[in-house]
C-alpha cells in the first residue's frame, strides 16, 4: 500500500443558515475562498493536483453545475485540474477523502484537494424540488424520514435522557468557546469577505451555554420528545477542504504532513436510526486498521444530535475525554457537505497538536449510513 496522507487543512467561518453572516455569500464563492487558503497556505504548485473532489449534499442551484469544476475555475487553479462532485449527504467531502486515497493506490494522481461545502441558507434541506418514490416510501418509510425523527427514535431505543443531551451540549460549547478564546481555531480558518465585511470567527459558538438555559427550551420534533434545537446542531453555511497527497509529494513539496491515512470505511444501517451508522463503519475501519477503540487517542465524531453522538459513545466505548476536543457541530455547525472534510482535517491536525499515535473521525448519515477514516501520526 502506498502511503497516503493529510497535508493541510482549511475551512471557512461556520455560521447560522438564514441569519447569520454568510447568508449573502454564494456557496460557490465561499468554496473558492477556502480552496484557495488551503493552495496558498501549502505554497504547492497547483499544477501539481490532479483533481479537485468537492462534496455537497444538495447540489443545486449556486451550488450546483458540477460546483466543483466552477470552483476549480473560480479559485483560479490551472485549467487542467479536474473537477468532480460527490454526494453522500453528511458524509461527502469524507467521500471525497477517501477517493482520493483510492486514486492514489491506483498510480491515479499524487496529490488532490479534497473539499466540501454547503449553504443551508441559499439551497433548502431536501433541495428545491424533492420527489420520493411512492413504492419505497411505502416499503421503507424510514428511507425518507426527517433527521429529527430519528434522532427522537435513537433516544428512545437506548433511554438517553434529556438531561444527558443537554450536558453534552454545554460541554460542546465550551470546548469550542475555550479554543476559539484561546486562538485554537484560528489557524484552520480562512477569513472571507461577504458585502464589504471580512469574517474570520465561527458564528454559532454560544458563549455561557449551561444547563438552565436548555431547561426551558421546548422539543424540536415531538412534543413529548426529549431532542431540542439546543441538542441538535443548527442549520449552517460553510465550506472545508484538506489537500490528501502521497508521502513522496509532501516531501518533494516541503509540506507538514498532519497525519496518514490509516484505514476507511462505509456502512449502512437502519435508516430510522440512521445516526447509529458511526457504529458499523467504526467497527470496519478499526477492524481493517488492525487496532481497538483503546488504541484511538483522538476523536472526531459528528455531533448531529446529541442523542445520536451518545448512542454511539455507548455502543463503541468513546472516552468522551478524547472527542470533539475543540468542540463539536453542535456548538461549531454542521454545513452537510463540508462537515465531512472538517472533522477529518481537524482530526489530522489535533493528532499532530497533541502528539498521539491515532485519530477516528466519524459521522452519520442520512438515509442511513455511516463513514469513518482512522488516521495514524506521520
């Protein structure tokens, strides 16, 4: 096997979807800004990448038309860098990761910018024009089930109190509040311009997040549910992007390599419990990388819900200790597409902030799926 690894990470601001600072910026634009941040802050050739693999989980409208090809074009990389767009809902710009690492054991490319992006506020949950099939919503209603209603059925299925979501809620929050306070996150962030302003902080971060305030909020999906806005991550805009390239060309570039790609994985599961996924491709990915949950010291694992985070600490062990350790989407956002290429980026980087020897970024999947990377320290 070739080596394959992680050699920079970027992403934009994150910000709230409809009322926050990103509202005015088309997708494709903000894309661009992280795509080119990640080329500049790697001083590589772009001449030298064979592919621009962008995920998107509703690509449409301004983020549509192959938004990766118009991103290649807008970011001015050389017209012979391709461009191909991936859709595994949440899990796509990971997708694009592990293409990636595919092509490159395939004598495919030697270097490819591996991205994602998504404006909730721009292109609806669902997309303009959704059309389920009638036959399978029949068969399986849970194909096409509101993430909220799964997220209530997780907390059913494993008796997750409300009490305990809403502790992980605050705990997310501060984690992100401490790193943002204390310049954590401000080297992985691309500052952008939006109608004359330059944004350069996360947008969703809730300073002073406790308990008391989450008390009093109503349930989001069920009136006699437990799952609340405050337990759910909120609707965002935002964009990522990693440059995934082998060990020879980080060499011959100079580039500080963040971590290897140790091993990746796909899995369905039962879409009504659809963030239970982490789980079975979890299992995968450790199984192929030959290591246990005990070896893991660094996680990523998507908070979609709090609920749904909890019920896979519970079912793979997780010492909540190594995850989301600056926070997780909760508290930082969840932009779909780019998310993805966030928390294994960001997983790559702590692992080499912290010193430890492997990393798992995790998340779950709509329609039920989950998608997981381990990385090993380079």
């Amino acid at each position: 096997m070739k080596p394959v690894v992680i050699a920079g990470y970027k992403r934009s601001p994150f910000h709230f979807a409809h009322k926050g600072q990103l509202v005015k910026k088309r997708p494709d634009d903000l894309a661009a800004d992280v795509v080119r941040g990640l080329i500049e802050s790697s001083g590589i050739d772009p001449a030298g990448i064979e592919d621009l693999i962008m995920g998107c989980a509703f690509p449409e409208g301004e983020q549509g038309f192959n938004v990766a090809r118009i991103v290649g074009l807008l970011s001015d990389l050389p017209i012979s860098v391709a461009g191909v767009t991936v859709n595994r809902f949440c899990g796509s710009s990971m997708q694009s990761i592990h293409f990636a690492a595919g092509a490159i054991q395939m004598n495919a490319g030697d270097a490819f910018i591996c991205a994602g992006v998504e404006s909730m506020s721009r292109i609806p949950m669902g997309g303009y024009n959704p059309m389920p099939n009638a036959d399978l919503y029949e068969k399986n209603e849970g194909a096409y089930m509101a993430m909220g209603e799964t997220a209530e059925n997780l907390a059913q299925k494993y008796q997750i109190p409300r009490e305990e979501q809403e502790q992980l809620a605050v705990s997310s929050h501060a984690k992100a509040t401490a790193a943002r306070e204390e310049g954590r996150l401000a080297g992985e962030i691309v500052a952008v311009e939006c109608e004359g302003e330059t944004i350069d902080q996360d947008g969703c971060i809730r300073p002073g997040t406790n308990m008391e305030s989450l008390a009093g909020l109503e349930p989001a999906f069920d009136a006699e549910g437990t799952v609340t806005a405050a337990t759910s991550s909120p609707l965002t805009d935002g964009a990522s992007a990693v440059l995934v390239c082998t060990e020879d060309f980080a060499s011959a570039n100079n580039l500080d390599v963040l971590a290897s790609i140790k091993s990746i994985a796909v899995a369905g599961c039962q879409p009504e419990i659809m963030g239970y996924g982490p789980v079975v491709s979890t299992v995968k990915a450790l199984e192929r990388a030959g290591i246990g949950m005990s070896d893991i010291d660094v996680i990523e694992l998507n908070e979609a819900f709090a609920v749904q985070a909890l019920a896979c600490v519970r079912e793979l062990s997780i010492d909540l200790d190594k995850m989301n350790l600056d926070g997780g989407a909760m508290a930082l956002g969840h932009p779909l597409g780019a998310t993805g290429a966030r928390i294994t980026g960001k997983a790559a980087q702590l692992l080499k902030r912290e010193g430890k020897k492997y990393a798992l970024a995790t998340q779950c999947i709509g329609g039920g799926q989950g998608i997981s990377t381990v990385l090993e320290a380079a």
